[in-house]
C-alpha cells in the first residue's frame, strides 16, 4: 500500500466577527470521522487573535493512505479573551463559541490539481421549532506531501544456498517482501521475479518506498518461497529486517542467515538455516509519487465487470450470490461493488464508469459475454455508484443467467477504452473490477488478454464471491510467481492483476478494500516510470 505523509495547513476568510468593535480570534480544531462513526479530535493550531481573514501557521501532519476513505472535519472556534494564556491543548471547546465546520475527505483534497478546497463553514442552530444551518464563512486546506514521502530505497537482493524443496531438481525461488501492522499480521508490498532452478538467486532490483513501509526502521518480514504452479508456494525461509538493517547488510558486506519456523511439540521454534540473504545494493532516490501525478492532473477510472453465469444461483431466491434483499442487506457483489467504488471514486472527474456483465443470454438474444449493464446497445457508462447499483439490479431482471465463466472478452473491452483513451493523450489509468464467483473456463484466452493488456494503463482487480475453487485466479495475479505468458510465448510487460477471495477476508481482520487495491499505486507507478511520463501540471 502507497502511504505518504502529507501535511495539512489553513486559511479562512469572511469570519463572522466578535462584535461591531473587534474581530474574532479563531482556532481550528481537527477531527477524524472513523468508519464506526466516531469522532476523534486530533490536532489543534494556535489562536490567531482579531482575524476575520487568519492564516494559520501550525499545520497537521497525516498519513494518507490510497485504499482508506479518510474522513476529516473541522471545526473553527473564536476563543474568548480570558482564554488567551491557556495553551490551546488545554482549552475546554464547549467555553468557546464556535464559528462553524466543515467536512472533506483527504482523498478529495489530494486530487485537487494544487491541493487546495475552500469549503462552506456551517453553523448549525437550533429553536424549539426547527434547525437551520448559517453559511459563517470559508476554510480552505491546503495539502502539501512532506519530501521524505518520495524517498525510494533502491535493493537489490540475492540468497545462497537454499535448500532445494523439489526432489529432481533445484528450487524455482522468490521472495515476498511484507510490511508489520500493529495487530501482527503481515501486509505484502513487494514481490520478486520467480528464478527457475537457482540455489543462489540474484533478483531484480526492488523498489520500496519508505513511507509505503513506514519508516526506515519499520519491520519488514522477507520470505523466500520455492514456487509450485499450483499455488502452493513451500517457504524455504524467512528474516526479519528494516530497511535500516538491510542497508548494514550492504554496507558491512555481510550476509543473513535464513530461519524456517518448526513445529516442536505444541510450539514453533525458528531453525537457523545455513541459507543466507544478502544485500548487494541498497540506495536512496527521490521519485516522482502517485500523489505528484494527481496533482498533475492524472486520473483513476473505475470500470466493473459482473459474473451473471447460472452457478450464481437463481437471483429470487436467497441463497442466491445475486438475491437482492428486501431489507437492503448488501450481497457480496453490491458489498464489492460499493466498498471499491467509494474508495475510487474520488479520483474519477466526472465519475462515468463504463459497467459490463458476462455470462447471460440477454432477453430474445444468445449468451453475452460482455453486455453493457446499463440495458444500452450505444453506450456502457452510468453515473456514480449508484448508478452502478441500479444498473446491476435492474439487469438481474433482464437477463436469463448462463455461463460459461470467460474474462477474455471483459478484458479485451476495458483494453479498448484503455487504448483509447491512451490515443487521445488523455491523462487516464484505469482499474477494471472483476466480480465473480466461479472458474473461468478461457484460462489461456484470459492470459493472452492480460499480457497485452500489460501494455496498457490498466490494472485488473478480481473479487471471488462464494465458495469455488479459486486456484486459477491465483495464477493470474502473477505477483504469486511467473509473469504471464501468451500462446505466442510473449511475457506480460508487468504485473496488473490483483486477486482477493471475499471469504477470506469475512474477519474483519484486513478490509477487502486495503487487499485488493493494495498494488494499484504502484502499478500505476511502474506504468509511468516505464515511459517515462512526468506528472507536469
């Protein structure tokens, strides 16, 4: 996941006044609206005194992060006279009288061609009889990314002596490079090329940036597996390492031995391995970041592709994937379609997404394996979200489920709008979400679609709803091994495909979003650093 650290400052003007005699001395109060519907205030700036027009000098530092809705709001309060020498933490807000809020979410404000909205501050009063708001002036916040957000640690990495984990020949290794969250679980960030038949890989160079791991000394867990192609990949061994660490190994030409955790008795021990990793290099660059091209004017367009092949069950029914509950209770695809889409949808414009569905015979026709979900023989775009939504149950009732599952043609369409869109010279990358629920039946036809897809500014983002085999998807999202390989024995140029299973995430553990869209930033990236394009505004 890209993570930047961005700092936010503020302005207002049109404040409403003390009185007839003097101004107001306004402080702004910063809170995050969490998913729950909490409030937490987080940062407070000084009090400038007798301002109608403040600029405030503190400013509040936050981490954005792409794959979350980050919800902001803020609060202006005139902090009375006799409050002046109180240091501003110490500050009781209800003794304060409050000069109006506003919400945004950081998204919005990072997509701003120069990072800056000017909002309405409202205050909302109440009588006996009714409430009503009062426009009380404007806050503009201004975002600006701190430089160390574009600081790149350049490695390149290389084993000796892995144990071989096939019995007739040597291991087919790769690394997995993951990042720590404060619950313990590991979050991947990176993946090496899959080197066939190597006890001592050198890899690629890998590129992470620091604020994507955190920080220099954030720990990082670096696994080597041996690949299978069935998806099954056997750990060969793992460390624990900062990016700090790694750079000692660098510089101190030394190598560190693997560890392979053993069950002995009822408990794991970790057995030092004679394998060892090694750093041959390790550097720091300053690159262009995904918030440096949205700022220049570059945009994410959301395209979806919906699964209406009969193993879905019949839709009236519900035990169906695609019953549509009276109650309003989401299915899995309206809970995929709303979950990525409220998150993407702030680096759309005009927030058009073309919509497909596969898989159905729609009314007097044959089996479709790309209909436009809107009921349209022109067009494919709807508006918003919901738009989405509605399209996709209204097409529940128009078409006769079928099958069999095929992506190719999905995939092919969405290549077209991409191509397209890349001809005109239109600042556009896209991510195509694929919502299915079973074994796609065109396994090679999809490959072949992916790797020329590649090409293109385009990621592909699969969702499996249900409880299938999905084993195939596996080997699509090539980060878990090989790149892609065409029937014309082209390699995909890179890697565009993110799989997430929906029942694996039902714990609440990891969001289905924050796995899904984990690589998109830095897909896009690879896109742009491999052209060359700038983000010039």
């Amino acid at each position: 996941m890209q993570n930047h650290v961005t700092q936010l400052s503020f302005s207002a003007t049109s404040l409403r006044d003390r009185d007839v005699f003097s101004k107001s001395d306004p402080m702004v109060v910063v809170y995050i609206k969490e998913r729950d519907g909490a409030i937490n205030e987080v940062f407070r700036t000084e009090v400038v005194l007798n301002s109608s027009t403040p600029t405030w000098i503190a400013k509040y530092t936050i981490t954005y992060h792409f794959e979350v809705v980050q919800n902001l709001l803020f609060k202006v309060f005139d902090v009375d006279t006799q409050y002046h020498n109180v240091e501003v933490k110490m500050l009781k807000l209800e003794e304060q009288q409050s000069l109006g809020e506003a919400c945004c979410t950081l998204s919005e404000l990072v997509t701003k061609p120069n990072r800056s909205l000017t909002l309405d501050l409202i205050r909302r009063e109440e009588s006996v009889s009714s409430t009503h708001s009062q426009h009380c002036g404007k806050l503009t916040v201004h975002a600006e990314e701190c430089f160390s957000s574009k600081s790149t640690a350049d490695i390149i990495l290389r084993c000796i002596d892995l144990e071989s984990k096939d019995l007739f020949s040597k291991s087919d290794p790769f690394l997995v490079i993951s990042k720590l969250v404060e619950s313990g679980i590991s979050i991947p960030v990176c993946k090496t090329e899959v080197l066939k038949n190597d006890h001592n890989p050198t890899w690629k160079p890998v590129f992470l940036n620091i604020q994507q791991v955190g920080s220099k000394d954030s720990p990082l867990v670096i696994e080597c597996f041996n690949f299978n192609s069935n998806g099954k990949h056997d750990l060969i061994g793992k460390v624990q390492k900062s990016l700090a660490d790694l750079e000692k190994l660098h510089l101190g030409r030394e190598g560190e031995n693997l560890y392979l955790p053993t069950l002995v008795g009822h408990n794991y021990e970790n057995k030092i391995l004679n394998s060892k990793l090694l750093v041959d290099k390790f550097s720091e660059t300053v690159q262009h970041t995904f918030l440096d091209y949205l700022a220049g004017g570059f945009e994410l367009n959301f395209m979806v592709a919906i699964d209406f092949t009969a193993s879905n069950g019949n839709p009236r029914l519900p035990d169906s994937l695609h019953y549509i509950d009276p109650s309003g209770r989401l299915n899995a695809y309206q809970k995929a379609i709303y979950e990525v889409g409220k998150v993407l949808q702030f680096y759309d414009a005009d927030k058009r997404y073309p919509a497909w569905g596969f898989g159905a015979r729609p009314i007097d026709g044959p089996v479709s394996h790309c209909f436009n979900l809107n009921g349209s023989s022109n067009y494919c775009e709807v508006q918003g979200i919901q738009g989405i939504m509605m399209a996709y149950t209204s097409a529940l009732f128009n078409v006769s489920l079928a099958g069999p599952t095929l992506f190719g043609h999905v995939i092919n369409r969405a290549s077209v709008v991409a191509c397209d869109s890349l001809s005109t010279g239109a600042k556009k990358y896209f991510a195509l979400l694929i919502i299915t629920d079973g074994v796609i039946t065109d396994l090679q036809e999809t490959k072949d679609a992916l790797v020329k897809a590649s090409d293109l500014p385009l990621s592909i983002l699969i969702v499996g709803v249900g409880g299938a085999d999905f084993k195939e998807m596996e080997i699509l999202d090539a980060d878990k091994g090989e790149r892609l390989e065409s029937t014309t024995g082209c390699i995909a140029s890179r890697d565009i495909v993110q799989f997430v299973p929906f029942r694996d995430l039902q714990s609440g553990e990891i969001s289905m979003v924050g796995a899904l869209l984990a690589e998109l930033p830095t897909q896009f990236l690879t896109y742009m650093r491999r052209r060359d394009i700038k983000p010039s505004t």
